[in-house]
C-alpha cells in the first residue's frame, strides 16, 4: 500500500474552494472543530434537528452541527444557491450522506478528535480518517486482514491503523457497513485507493472508481 | 450477567465520549447514538475478547452483536460458557 505524506497548508478562502472545485474532481477539506465553538443549530433543518436529538454526547453534537454546518456554506457557493438554507441534507438507510436535488455531487464526511474531513466529489467516493495513535487491536487483527500492506513482517499498530482507516474508506465507498467487510478481504482491482499521513499526525484514505 | 454489564459500562465510561448528560439505554445503538466511533468499537472487541479470554467467530461479527451494551453482554454471555 503507497502512503503520501502531506503538510496541510493553513486556512482557504471560500473563492479558493470554488476555484479547486473547477479544477478537480474531488475536494477534501480539513476541519477544525476547536475553532467552532458555537453549537448553534440555525442552518439546520428539521431531519437534521431530530438525528441531533438523538446523539447523547456534547462531541457528536459538536462534529454534527459543525460538519453540517460548514458542507452547506460550502455547498451554497459550489452549487450556486441563493442562499445556505437551500441546501439540504439527508442520509440514506445505509448512512451514504446525500445533498438533495444534487445527486451529481456525493459527500463523505469523517471524524477524528477534533478533525473532521468532509470529501465534497463529482464522483462517488469514501474517505476515512483516523488519528495516528498506537491503539489496543492485537486481539482483532487477524480480522483486519493486514497482508494488504504487501509486507513479509507482522503488522505493527500504525500498519493495522492504514488497513483500517482503508477498509472503512472502501466500506463508505461501498455504502456497506464496516461489520460486513470486517473479516473480509477487499477487492481492490477496480477502484482507486490512496493513503496519506497529513502533518505526520493523521492518516487519511481516500476510495475512488 | 449483571457483573458482566457493568463492566462494559465501565469501559464505556472510560473510553467512549460518554459525558455527564448521556443517558444510555440497554439497547441503544452505540454508534447512533453518538457513543462510540467504529474504531472505538473495534477497540472494545479487543478488550472484551482479551477480558474474558474468547474468540468472536466470524458469523457473530454483526451490528447486532457489538452496537449496543445488551448485545455486547449477550455475545460475552454465549462465548464464555
């Protein structure tokens, strides 16, 4: 598996987003949820409002609103709406997060801490984030199918970590769940697939067709 | 099973964003309800299957099994007997 190391530069203007988005097929972007700390529900609508009442903890309240939150000003510049609240949102039976009227753009949304990655794309795609943090999997391994790495010696914590954060890139890609490819090899003959390790701190995989 | 309920919740309590306000029910979804992230979940496989010295076979790896404290309780209940 190639990794890319990357240095995240610092923050971009909403007119440098609508210029990359021109430009590219796909958009990841890179937020800090420290520097929001309002939870105001304003650009929320009524769906959005009861899946937030569902949530039981002040960290999944804050990712939600702010992700949401920052999608739609985003969303409202790349599609050219009049305004924010004319973007809407909703999530499909198996979680795949959709814009309405908009099924040419698709959205993938990932959290780690205090980042969220939001993939804006005009093709399908699915991300996944994780901080590049040593974590207890040792029992949970063999599940994980490590010889995607192509490596004679046994995976280490970070290896398991890139194996992961790829299968759940897949699975959102997919639109399956991660229970239903756990212990599954995955095909990667058809799609494309990167690994990064952004400012030596998180890794990010990215699926594509 | 009690005992064994306890110590998820625990664990739970420890390791998952649970905060004061969270209010958590036998069978909530622990994903949806914005418990635990799935690396969370991943992690707490771990624990259980070295806590209690069992091996998930590969039919149990279900939502059902590992998103909520009874499911998790259950599937320790079956392995350990």
């Amino acid at each position: 598996m190639d990794t890319n190391n990357l240095k995240i530069p610092s923050t971009v203007s909403l007119e440098h987003i609508l210029h990359f988005w021109e430009q590219n097929d796909i958009l990841i972007l890179i937020v800090d949820l420290n520097d929001y700390d309002t939870l105001s529900t304003y650009h929320l609508d009524d769906i959005e409002k009861e899946h937030l009442e569902r949530l039981q903890t002040e960290y999944f309240k804050k990712r939600y609103i702010t992700s949401r939150t920052v999608l739609k000003y985003i969303l409202r510049h790349l599609l050219k709406e009049r305004d924010v609240s004319d973007i809407s949102m909703y999530k499909d039976k198996y979680g795949r997060v959709h814009v309405r009227d908009h099924e040419e753009v698709h959205i993938c949304i990932s959290y780690t801490e205090n980042i969220v990655t939001l993939a804006i794309s005009k093709i399908e795609v699915g991300i996944d984030v994780e901080i590049r943090k040593l974590r207890s999997l040792t029992n949970v391994s063999k599940y994980l199918h490590t010889t995607l790495l192509h490596t004679d010696t046994y995976a280490n914590g970070h290896d398991l970590l890139m194996t992961w954060t790829l299968k759940e890139a897949y699975c959102k890609f997919s639109n399956k769940s991660i229970f239903s490819n756990l212990n599954k090899e995955l095909d990667l003959n058809n799609i494309c697939h990167l690994n990064y390790i952004i400012n030596n701190k998180y890794i990010l995989a990215v699926v594509t067709d | 099973m009690e005992t064994i309920k306890k110590d998820i919740l625990n664990y739970l309590n420890n390791k998952s964003f649970m905060d004061e306000n969270t209010q958590l029910n036998d069978n909530d979804s622990l994903t949806q309800n914005g418990i635990m992230d799935s690396i969370g979940l991943i992690e707490l496989m771990d624990y259980i299957c070295e806590k209690y010295s069992i091996e998930i076979p590969e039919d149990m790896l279900t939502p059902e099994n590992f998103d909520s404290l009874q499911g998790i309780t259950d599937l320790i209940v079956k392995l350990a007997e």
